[in-house]
C-alpha cells in the first residue's frame, strides 16, 4: 500500500482534500491543529517538539515528519507539500528508488542559498549563504543539478532510510531550508534520483503552489 503523507504544525495551512481516494492508498497528515477530514487520516501530534535538549520550530517540526517516513510507516511513500493538491497519483514510481521533480530555477545551489533567504531567524539570508560556503568548501560543483523537495517518492529500503537520516543530519544543525541539504547530499553520496515528468508546478496529477492563508 501507497502511503501519501503531508504535515501542517502551527496555523500555516489548510488540508487540501484531493478530489478522488486512489485505491490501495492511505492518505495521512501530521498535525498539531484541530483538522478534520474525510480523505486524510489526523494524526496528532504535540507541538513544540523537543529534539537535543531544544524546541523545536513549527517549521522544523514539520520537516522532522516529512525526513523520516521510515519511522511511520511501512511501505512506499509519497510526502506532498501541504499546500499542494493532489488530482491523482504519479504513475510508474515502482522500482525506482526516490523520484523527485527538477528545480524549477535554473541556477545552482549557491544562488538557491540566496533566494531561500531570508525565512524568518532561522533561515536568513546569512545562514543560508554559511551553509552553501561549507558547500563550496566541500568541493560542490556549480553545474550540479538541483532538486525540488516538496513532492518525495521514496522506497522504503536500507538505502533509502541511511539517506533520510543522514538528510536530517544536516538539515537539524543548518538553516531552515531543507532543500539545502538534499542536493548537497544527492552529489556528495552520488545517490541515484528518477525524475518526475513534467515541472514541479503542475503535472496531469497534482497542482502547487496555492495561496497559504
């Protein structure tokens, strides 16, 4: 069974209900505010995390669910950003390890680092741009394609689970901007990645971005 999951910590978001159930799927979303739904199952969760001895933000709290699908749930998985309708699902994701969609900017990660901030005092500007100078120090070429995050197809393999790890690693120290390190990871670990068809915006099966409220 597919897992579809997405997260909404802090009142960010509204729960987008696709407009048709798929099959052989499980629709859940984590949650610290009073939702309802008929598609998704609520899970809910307390707010204000404590990871290492420190609160955790809303944001961070969101990203430790959508890093560690292994440690919910059993099977594929497919995270979608809240703010991201679903109108079916990506077809042929099967055998294919972790499926994401290309960057739709056409820079490299130094220039993403710049336009990620500033995100409120966890993600500045000044963060951001630290955490892509240790980046270059580390020998990441500026011709290294770039992924986007917000829809995930994952497997649940060995692999995969050390990669999320790992991914949370360096996303729990660095700045708010998770995407960061999933590209610095996809080229350190020259970790295989399948692509999705069409953009990160819109395909024959979902739609992004919405208006938050």
């Amino acid at each position: 069974m597919l897992t579809v999951y997405t997260t909404i910590i802090g009142p960010y978001d509204n729960l987008l209900e696709p407009p048709a159930r798929q099959p052989n799927t499980q629709y859940v979303c984590f949650t610290d505010q009073d939702i309802e739904s008929d598609t998704w199952e609520i899970r809910k969760v307390e707010p204000k995390m404590v990871y290492k001895e420190r609160i955790l933000s809303p944001r961070r709290q969101s990203r430790y669910y959508k890093l560690h699908p292994h440690r919910f749930f059993e099977g594929p998985t497919l995270y979608v950003d809240a703010n991201i309708v679903l109108r079916g699902l990506p077809p042929d994701c099967t055998g294919h390890g972790m499926k994401l969609f290309s960057h739709p900017r056409k820079c490299n990660i130094y220039k993403e680092a710049i336009l990620a901030g500033p995100r409120g005092d966890e993600g500045d500007i000044n963060h951001c741009g630290r955490q892509s100078d240790a980046y270059t120090l580390l020998g990441m070429p500026l011709e290294a394609p770039l992924f986007a995050g917000a829809i995930i197809y994952r497997e649940p393999t060995t692999q995969q689970f050390m990669f999320d790890e790992a991914w949370w690693r360096f996303y729990s120290t660095g700045s708010a901007r998770d995407q960061l390190p999933l590209n610095f990871l996809i080229w350190a670990l020259n970790y295989p990645i399948r692509r999705f068809d069409y953009t990160i915006f819109k395909s024959p099966w979902h739609k992004w971005p919405l208006n938050h409220k």
